[in-house]
C-alpha cells in the first residue's frame, strides 16, 4: 500500500527539491463579506485558514523573498511552489487576479502556483485566466470540499452543495488544470464510515491529488465553543493514524497525497494538542502505512 507522496511528486516532475511558500493576497471570501454570509466557516479562524502564510502587507514579490529566507537553511538552490492559501484566493475581480498570479509566476525560483479557493468561486471566466497562467508556469487549484455528506456541510456553513464541487472539478479538469480536493477528517457527528465515504469518493472523482486534513479547534472559532460545550469528540491520534491507513488503501496509487495531517498553530491550538508534534504524528502515520502494506 505505498503512496505518491508530494515530495516524491517533485522531485519527479522539477527534478530538484521544492518548497511551497504560503501567502495572503489579500482576498476575503463570500462565507465573511456578506455574500453567503459574515461568520465563515464554523471551523475557519480570523486568517482564512492562512496562519503561516506571509503578510498580506507585502508584495507577493516580497512575500516570495521573506518566505525564501524563512527556509533558507531547508533548502539549498531549490525551487518553491507560491501558494496563495489565505481565505478564497479566486475570489477577486478579474485584472485583480491576473496581477496578482503573473507576479507571482514571474519569480525566476518560482516553479508553479498553487491556489486554494472554493468551489463555487471559479467562474468560467477565471478558468480562462488559470488556463493562461498555465501555460507560463504549472497551476494546481486546491478546493476546500471537506465532507460529501450534505448533513455535515450545512453545520459546518460551507455554502454549497456538492453538485457545485463536481461542476467546478468538471470544468477545471477540461481546462487541463491540476485539482487538489481538501477533506477534513473528524469533523463533528460524522462517523468513520461517512469519512471513508467522502475520500472515496474524492478518489474516483478524476481529481489529481488530495489534502487530507485533521480538524483542528482554533481559538476563537464556532468550533471551539461547541468543543467547550461538549458537543463533539475530537480524534486520538490513534485513530487518526488508523483512519488515514484506511483512507489511503482506498485511494488511487497514482493519486498525490498532498497532506496526511495538518500543521496548528501552537498559539491558538485548542485540540487536539497531540497533533502538534508533527513529526512523531507522520512517523506513526507512515509507520501504519507500512505495517499494512506487509500484512
């Protein structure tokens, strides 16, 4: 049961080592401005889920150096990723767009681009404009879908159906665009089943890679009162481990595992605190990986 893993994604397609350095461009999103709504996602902290992203008081220039400097002793001669991550990073009048992607696809370290946005904010007309960024440099179009189950995506206010996550993968796919769907795992009153169910389905949904993320409370959250009052459990990293085992067994081999788990910021982490040992929780993850390939 071996898996694509990003870094190996890379390397075969750069040849060299890559690093992707997070950054705020400025956006909002249509779940805080009014539009679908002003208190975004129930899980969603202040930052549009851009904690380590640069500030969006620089240039993405700018932003591109400081993130170049902050992992300097990482990486010798590599190249870098720019990953608009804060917020909904489509969601911005057109030449707005445009001047913000070729800014960043004109870094001469800057292999590619990625861009986290939602579903319903990739209108026929900014596919157009992914498709010409693409033909400079590599787009991939990461696409917060979380859950299948329409249940749990009315608690979690994410202001879709999911006829709309199939319709933009629809179309990004016949612009010849990279798709990366993001699931959360362990959101609350969803049991294994339905969460195995939702990464199926990602899995046969002709998307390119996934994003399997932990749910994480961050303070100040929706999330964290609910937490407080009781009302949901959040995952031991046993079963974490176990979970995202089974979740890869029923992937696609030649699907790009993007994320296995989820960086906290250990200044607002609420729960659970186990995951910010990030690397005792990928060794224990790859670990299972491997156990279960032998058996």
């Amino acid at each position: 049961m071996e898996y694509y893993s990003l870094n190996q994604y890379l390397k075969d397609t750069f040849g060299c080592k890559v690093y992707k350095i997070a950054l705020d461009g400025g956006f909002t999103c249509p779940n805080r401005d009014g539009t679908l709504g002003i208190k975004g996602c129930i899980f969603c902290s202040g930052k549009g889920s851009g904690e380590f992203a640069e500030s969006r008081s620089f240039s993405i220039t700018e932003q591109i150096e400081h993130g170049k400097k902050r992992i300097e002793n990482k990486i010798k001669n590599g190249k870098y990723i720019a990953y608009f991550q804060a917020f909904t990073n489509t969601y911005a009048p057109l030449e707005r767009l445009r001047k913000l992607y070729e800014e960043a696809v004109a870094h001469p370290d800057v292999v590619g681009v990625s861009i986290a946005t939602r579903p319903d904010c990739v209108p026929d007309e900014v596919i157009n404009l992914l498709c010409e960024i693409n033909r400079v440099k590599p787009v991939w179009v990461e696409l917060g879908l979380q859950t299948i189950h329409e249940q749990t995506a009315k608690y979690i206010r994410r202001g879709y159906p999911l006829a709309v996550y199939d319709d933009a993968v629809r179309r990004l796919k016949y612009a010849g665009l990279i798709v990366i769907p993001h699931i959360i795992l362990g959101l609350p009153g969803e049991t294994r089943q339905e969460m195995l169910e939702t990464v199926s389905y990602v899995g046969k949904s002709d998307v390119d890679g996934v994003k399997l993320q932990l749910l994480h409370v961050i303070k100040g959250t929706e999330l964290e009162q609910e937490y407080y009052a009781g009302k949901f459990e959040v995952l031991t990293m046993e079963e974490y481990v176990e979970l995202v085992a089974d979740c890869i067994a029923i992937l696609p081999e030649n699907m790009v595992i993007h994320r296995m788990t989820g960086d906290g910021d250990k200044r607002t982490l609420v729960a659970p605190l186990w995951s910010s040992d990030k690397k005792k929780v990928l060794n224990a993850l790859n670990k299972a990986i491997r156990d279960r390939e032998r058996n």
